[in-house]
C-alpha cells in the first residue's frame, strides 16, 4: 500500500481533511451500536450509524455520486481507529446501491491516513448490491476481500432474498459474514411457528459456508436465548447493549483514549 508521501495529489488532500478534522464534528454525530459475541457475551465489534439522510443530502450537494460512500468510508477508518484492535467496525454500505469506482482507492487513503489495518473493518452490502452482474463491482469485492477487509451480506429477512444469490456469492468466497435483519426477529413473536426454522436453516447454512452469521435487532433476553441455542454468533440490541456518541461507547466499556493510541 502506498504511504501518505506516494499519493496523488487529491488523495493527499483528501488525507489532510482526515487527518484536520474531527470525525464527530464532520459526520453528524456518528453512533456506535456495541456488537457481542452471543456464547460468551464478549464485545466482539460495533456497528457505525451514521445520519444518512444528512450524508446523502451533502452527496446532491457536491453533486458527486460517490461522495456518499467517501464519506462514510472515510468517518469509518477513523473511528475505527480509536477502538481496540479487537473490536471490528461494520460500515453500512448497503445504504447505497452501486459502489464508485475508485472505492479501493478511497479505503486505502483513508488506511493510510489512519494506520489501520485493513481486517479491523466490515463492509455491509444489501442484496441490491451483490446482486449485480458487474465484473467490476466482483474483482473489487475480491480485492477488498484479499486486503482482510469483512464482506457481510446485511439485511436478510428484511424482504425477499433469492437463495441462488446467497448461495452463488458464498461459494464464490466473496462474503466473510451473513447479517440477519431486525425484521426477521420482530416477525420471530409474531409468527411463532413459521420465522424460527428460517433463521435457523440462515444460520446453518451461514455455518456450511464458514460464514459468521449475526443478528441485528436482539432487544428481548427470549430473542437473545433463541439465537444463542441456535448457534448464531454474533448480535447487537437494546438486551445486549444501545448505540452511543463514539466518546460514550469508548468510556462504557472501558477503553478511553488509550484505544486511539494503539490504533
């Protein structure tokens, strides 16, 4: 990866508006939704949640159709690079429909800019997205997955997932995690006999395919002893834990600014 001193002139300016400007004054207040490994009860990783209503009115602003997907990219890295090298940052990109073409280029300056190490980072893709038949949209994804960066299907249950999509892009090793959405779980009380053997034929299926799975939405401790008998790894929710102002989530599980120094 090139150092700061090997970039082009507009990534080099774009470093110097990382590295000048807090990521909380910039991105509208951005919160972090604490991520737990469900066996053990561990914090395994955070969700970014940004405005992206705000984000994507600055986007038709600039008029730049990739504007969006800097930005969180950018607010992403350097965030991430306060937390502890434990804990993996999921940025959600599924908010958006077709990546620009210089996404790797906008990850590996704002790597560079941050010193963080590529595998401290999750992308969220929706199903819009991975379903497209661009090679271009694949030999980026491949390259995102060959730097250590985590590739998650989001938003399962949400609507209607196609089982050939999920299959194909498992098998093709482009994904590193599948990531139930909240619908799916809300509708787990409300169609009692119907949602629990789907979320559980997702989640082995996640575990065939040696694909994390995790869970979005795990508000009540029954929601919370049902993935966790099932093998679900991963979740975030009110039973688990609320999202908080980055300072906040850094204070509550005990990482302060040292966190930052070793990113």
């Amino acid at each position: 990866m090139k150092t700061a001193h090997g970039l082009t002139g507009s990534s080099r300016r774009r470093l110097t508006r990382l590295t000048s400007a807090s990521s909380e004054d910039r991105f509208l207040s951005p919160m972090l939704a604490p991520r737990f490994a469900l066996d053990t009860k561990t914090l395994s990783g955070a969700d970014l949640h940004l405005d992206i209503a705000g984000l994507t009115a600055r986007s038709a602003r600039r008029k730049r159709r990739d504007a969006l997907w800097a930005s969180i990219v950018e607010s992403g890295c350097s965030i991430a690079a306060r937390l502890p090298p434990h804990c993996r940052l999921a940025l959600p990109l599924d908010s958006v429909e077709t990546p620009p073409d210089d996404l790797i280029l906008h990850l590996a300056t704002s790597l560079t800019a941050t010193k963080l190490d590529a595998s401290r980072l999750e992308l969220e893709f929706g199903e819009n997205t991975l379903a497209s038949e661009n090679d271009t949209l694949f030999y980026a994804l491949a390259a995102l997955h060959d730097l250590g960066v985590g590739l998650v299907f989001a938003g399962l249950g949400a609507g209607v997932t196609s089982l050939t999509l999920l299959r194909d892009r498992a098998f093709t090793g482009l994904l590193s995690a599948l990531k139930l959405d909240r619908q799916i779980l809300l509708r787990l009380h409300t169609v009692a006999e119907a949602e629990p053997p789907l979320i559980r034929a997702i989640v082995r299926f996640g575990a065939d395919f040696g694909l994390t799975t995790r869970a979005d939405g795990v508000d009540c401790p029954e929601t919370l002893a049902f993935l966790t008998d099932i093998g679900c790894a991963e979740g975030r929710g009110a039973a688990l834990g609320r999202a908080e102002t980055v300072s906040r989530f850094l204070s509550t599980h005990g990482f302060g600014d040292k966190a930052h120094d070793e990113g």
